[in-house]
C-alpha cells in the first residue's frame, strides 16, 4: 500500500513496538543510543511503518543514507538480479566484475580529472581508518590533524579525530597516537568571537601560526582530515574562501588532504560532492551511507599516486560484494534518471526560505544553515545565543508522536535531511509539524 503522508494510530510507541524494545533492551549492546523509539518494520519513499500500524515520514534518511527513499524498486530489482547470479566471491583473492565496472563509474565523478584508485570498505569508519593509513603508506609521516567538532566514526583511527563529544572518546586512549586538532569555521559560534570574513580566519590561522610554529613541524604532518561540512557537530557550512586557504597549504608543505564525505556524499548538498561547492580537490575522499542504498559499504578514492602501498598492506574480506556493487551501481543511474542531485539543491532552497520565515516567528531559531538537502537549525535559549539542547531533544520527541522523525546533530541542531526525492508537498508538511510541536514547547 503506498503511503501518503504520517498517520499516527497508537501513540508510539504503541504496544508491539514497546514489546520488541523490551527484547532488544535486554540483549543489544547498551552503547547505542536511540533517537526515538521507532521500530520500523517496513518501509517505502519517505516513509517507515512501525508494528502498530504508524506511519512515520522520514526526514533524516537513517543519517543520510536512503538518498533514494526507501526500497527504490531499481535498487530493489538490480540487488534481486544479482541474487540469482552470485553472492559472494572473496574479493582478496579474486576478481569481481561489478568492483571494477563500479570503481570506474565512481572514480569519474569523485572531484579531480586525474587519475585515481579506490580500495572497497564496509563502513563510514573503515573508510576513515582506510584513509589514515593510506595516507601514512604513501609519505611516512608521523602526525595527523584534524578539526574540532568534527565526526569521521567509531572504530580506534576514525575515533581518534572525532571530538563532538568525549562520550566518544573516554576511556578508549591511547588512539592515533600523534594527532592535533584545529578550530573549524563555525561562524555562528567563533571560537574566536570574530565575525566572517573581518576576522581574516583566525581559524585558519591557528594552525599556520600556532600548530605549524609551536606543535608539529608542517613537514611531518601525513595528513589533514575533515569533513566539507561538519555533519553530526552540527551541520556547519564553511566558507569558501577556507577551503581555498586549506588546498594551499596542503599543497605548499606535501600534506594529504582527506575530504570526509561520508555524509555529505552522492547529491544530498545539491551537487553530487560537497567538494564541489568549494571547487575544492582533496588527495583523498572518503564515502559511505548513500553509497548501496543502506547496504554495508564505503570506500576510499585517492589519486592513483598516493594509493601506491605494498600489496597485503590493507585488504577486507567482505569488501565490496558484488549485491553491495549492483545496488551501489543502481543509485547512481537512479540520482541521473531522477535528476535527484538537482532536486536536492531546489527543495534545499525551498525548505530554507519556509525554515526563514518561521525563524522570524520564533526566537529560539538562532541559525538556519546548509546546502542541498542537509540543512541544520540550531535552536537557542531566548535571551540570547546559549545551545538550548533540551528544546531540541523535546522537539525531536514531540515531532515523533506527531509522525515525523527528526535527527539531532551538535549541542542543539536539528539536521533535515529528507531523501533526495522529497517534493515541496512533504517539505509543507515536515515545517508544519515542527511549528506544531514549537509552539507547544
Ligand atoms: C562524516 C562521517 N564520517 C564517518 C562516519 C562513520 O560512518 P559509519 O557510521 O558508517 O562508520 C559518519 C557517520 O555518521 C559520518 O557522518
């Protein structure tokens, strides 16, 4: 039955979505932390059905993965079509015709007309932790430097640079052993308190003059990391002219520059790379979540040079599957059928001048901000601009019971990130909800 909109039968969770979060309390790992209680039991376009029959509208795209909307039926169909021929064929060892037919069409259309290589992961972090040591493969360099509030994953490489929380971190040191951190342009909170573009961006500067003077010699640094637009820290869109900065410096001294487009990957700023709102070419990119339409899978794509390590140097058993190809093929020609990439930049537009508007009528909107269809709000306590975090998980809360589900990113953003097929219709209906629920919190 196709849906058409949020229906709410029982208040959810309703009776058989609590009995299933008894079991899976009991016997899940207690690290996971659950937005809400929604336990989805089918799915289709924007919309998640749970066990009692509520129908929610997704607009956070299971953290930007469904760019397709549930169970796109081309994807549907290209996964059951390589069912019938082959599953699995351990591609350490071996071969696999769709890897390579993938890798082509993946490697044209990453930034850069150079040529490059790929290597196939299962996951976000691994293609992180892929990208780390590929980078410390090539030059030998001992340091790497990341960005303060930024996320790159969970396993012990990718942890090691991410800082949005210490929750994260405790306990798990020593990680990457030699790593520094650097400010990331988050305009609306400077570090600094400087405004863009007269603060001449001391964030910046703080890794040329104090990292790069008193910390690392430039010349030892392997690589820098991070991520176009910051995703879980909050959905922060730097300004171009930091990328431009970023590029030369790289340049200047030899560092690899590892762009992070795990979230921000195939379409959902507007364009198929966030990179590209930059022109901006990293050495190395890292991708996962949209890649197979919810699938296991990531990779690292780097310039061919700089993939040149030891044959046995990194490997992955599971890597690259050839369903997990077949599906990954299939977003590609459904974002170009659908001409999904350019309907992410309209309706971007779209919900941002609806999110403006309704930034006037309430105070505790302090900052709309994005691109394409990654757009964050911050919310903010009403006598002035302190994170007002218990607003925002009430609001992720209240929009649940009313059938729209709502992601948080940062101390106290929100991150709209409907599937790339999300029309004005639904936009309506998701900034309805939230001003329902606004103006009862
Ligand atoms: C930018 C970025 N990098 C890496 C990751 C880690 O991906 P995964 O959860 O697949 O390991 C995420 C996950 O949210 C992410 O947003």
């Amino acid at each position: 039955m196709p849906y058409t909109g949020p229906v709410i039968k029982t208040p959810p969770p309703g009776p058989n979505a609590r009995r299933l979060i008894e079991r899976d309390e009991k016997i899940l790992s207690g690290s996971l932390t659950r937005s809400a209680p929604l336990v989805g039991e089918n799915a289709e376009g924007m919309y998640i059905e749970d066990p009692d029959g509520n129908v929610f509208m997704d607009f956070g795209s299971g953290i930007a993965v469904t760019a397709l909307g549930h169970r796109h039926p081309a994807v549907v169909e290209a996964i059951k079509k390589q069912l019938d021929k082959l599953i699995f064929v351990n591609s350490l060892d071996y071969y696999s015709p769709p890897q390579v037919d993938y890798a082509e069409q993946i490697c044209a259309r990453t930034p850069g007309n150079f040529a490059k290589k790929i290597f196939y992961t299962n996951s976000g972090s691994e293609s992180v932790d892929t990208a780390i040591k590929l980078a410390k493969a090539h030059n030998r360099r001992p340091y790497g430097i990341g960005y303060i509030n930024g996320f790159h994953g969970r396993t012990m490489g990718a942890i090691s640079f991410t800082t949005t929380n210490v929750v994260g971190r405790r306990g798990f040191a020593p990680m990457y052993p030699i790593g520094q951190f650097t400010p990331y342009p988050y305009c609306f909170r400077c570090m600094f308190n400087r405004e863009y573009p007269s603060c001449g961006m001391e964030c910046m500067n703080y890794m040329t003059d104090i990292i790069f003077k008193k910390i690392i010699p430039p010349d030892e640094v392997s690589f820098i990391i991070l991520e176009a637009v910051q995703g879980s820290g909050g959905y922060i869109v730097p300004p171009k002219e930091f990328f431009t900065e970023l590029r030369k410096i790289c340049d200047k001294h030899e560092i690899i520059l590892i762009v992070d487009e795990v979230q921000t990957g195939f379409g959902r700023t507007g364009k198929m790379f966030a990179c590209e709102h930059f022109d901006l070419e990293p050495d190395v990119i890292t991708i996962s979540k949209a890649f197979a339409h919810g699938l296991p899978a990531g990779a690292a794509i780097s310039k061919a040079e700089i993939m040149d390590w030891d044959p046995g140097a990194h490997e992955g058993t599971l890597n690259g599957g050839p369903v997990i190809m077949e599906a990954a093929k299939a977003v590609l020609k459904v974002l170009d059928e659908e001409k999904l990439v350019e309907n992410a930049a309209v309706m971007g537009e779209y919900m941002k001048e609806q999110l403006k508007n309704l930034q006037k009528k309430y105070s505790c909107i302090g900052d709309i901000r994005g691109l394409g269809l990654m757009v964050g709000i911050e919310f903010v306590e009403p006598d002035g601009k302190k994170p007002a975090k218990e607003l925002r998980d009430n609001l992720i809360q209240a929009a649940f019971e009313r059938g729209l589900l709502l992601l948080g990113a940062g101390p106290s953003s929100i991150r709209l990130a409907p599937p790339l097929i999300v029309g004005k219709k639904e936009i309506d209906t998701a900034l309805n909800i939230i001003e329902d629920c606004l103006k009862v919190l």
